[in-house]
C-alpha cells in the first residue's frame, strides 16, 4: 500500500507595523524545539477541527500566542519541502498583516519588534517569507492604499506620507502626494483636527478600506 503520511501542515504571520518612521516586524522567541530560544515568526499548526480557513487559524494563533487581532491581512505565499522543518516534510502558508503600533502589545523578551533592515537570525525559512513579504508590500505600496493600513482610523496627510515613505523607503514630495490623494478621492475629511502639535492639522480617512491604484504615487507628476 502507498504511504499517504501527512505532510506537517501550518501557518506563518509576518506582522509588519510603524514605529517612529520605521518599518517593524513582530518576532516571537519559541518555546519549545525546534530551534528553541530562536527568533521566529508567529504561527503555528493548522486546527482542521477548528479552523474553516486558514486565515480563522492565522486569527486564532494571533490572539492566543500574541493576544494580536488583526484588521488587514491577505495570503502571501505557501513554502514547503522537506528540508524547512526538522520534523519532517511541511507546508506553511505565510501571511502578511499590516497592523498599527498602538494596536500591538508591549515588547517582550518573548515578543519583540525588529527593524526590517536588521533582523536577527531567524528559525526555519523564516527569513525568506519576510523578504517576500516585504517585496509584497514594497512592490504594492505605490499602487494602492496598502501603507494607510499602518495608521489607524484616522490620520493627517503629513501622517499618510511617511507611512508611504517607510514602505517605499524613499523620500515624496509632500506637494504632488497632497494633490495626488486629494485629486483621485483616496481620503476624506473627518471634520476633526489633530490638536496634539501647536499648528492643528485636518485629521483625514480612506473613502474606501483598500483601494488599487492605476497610477503611482511614487512619482512627483
């Protein structure tokens, strides 16, 4: 008879945020083996008796190991093979989540935040589904709405450029993305103003939850 023995079958989330202008990652230090006491991204085993998706079991992780509920997330890539993991054959289908700083919890030796541009060693392939993900998240950045999911409900337009600005990892002209925004209808006003600085400023929010673009807003024209 075949051996159908079943392949180690999990998921991955890469939990990017902003913190001061920089790009962050959410890293767990696992607990067990393998690679106990490393850095890792959180995740976990898929529950078929539970999880009617695998985006229910990347929620349920979430909330039970890092008491995280995401609002943005999508499907990134699925890795496999058998030489990922060292208990065998497995699959891991990694997600991305774009998560406000204010929403995630306090650091951690256990849960820590990491500049994208300087991470630690990571278990397993883990350091290969960030730099996917951050190709994503670069790659379709200035072609949506994507970097406001950083921000919260509501947000000034100075705001919304430099979380477009730490996706991008350049610098925009503050004029051309203010003419932008405002003339293809990406925000609208909220009536309110931002009174934490002596100058307040209009507090803006998406007209849609996520919008693709035809046209960058990377460039000045």
């Amino acid at each position: 008879m075949p051996d159908y023995t079943n392949p180690i079958a999990t998921v991955d989330a890469v939990i990017l945020t902003l913190e001061q202008g920089r790009l962050k990652i959410m890293l767990a230090r696992r607990a067990a083996g393998p690679f106990q006491g490393a850095l890792a991204l959180p995740g976990g085993y898929v529950h078929p008796e539970e999880d009617r998706s695998l985006a229910d079991a990347v929620r349920r992780i979430l909330r039970g190991k890092c008491g995280v509920d995401v609002a943005y997330m999508e499907q990134l890539e699925t890795f496999s093979g058998p030489d990922r993991d060292p208990r065998g054959w497995s699959i891991s289908v990694a997600h991305i989540a774009l998560v406000p700083r204010d929403a995630l919890p306090v650091e951690t030796e256990e849960r820590q935040f990491h500049d994208v541009d300087d991470l630690p060693d990571l278990a397993f392939d883990h350091a290969e589904i960030v730099a996917a993900a951050l190709r994503r998240l670069r790659g379709k950045g200035a072609y949506s709405t994507l970097p406001a999911a950083f921000l919260g409900e509501s947000f000034t337009l100075p705001e919304m450029q430099r979380a477009y600005e730490a996706v991008l990892g350049e610098r925009l002209n503050l004029a051309a993305f203010r003419r932008k925004v405002m003339d293809w209808g990406l925000v609208e006003d909220t009536g309110e103003k931002d009174r934490s600085t002596d100058r307040p400023a209009a507090l803006y929010r998406l007209a849609e939850p996520f919008r693709t673009l035809e046209r960058s807003l990377r460039t000045a024209a």
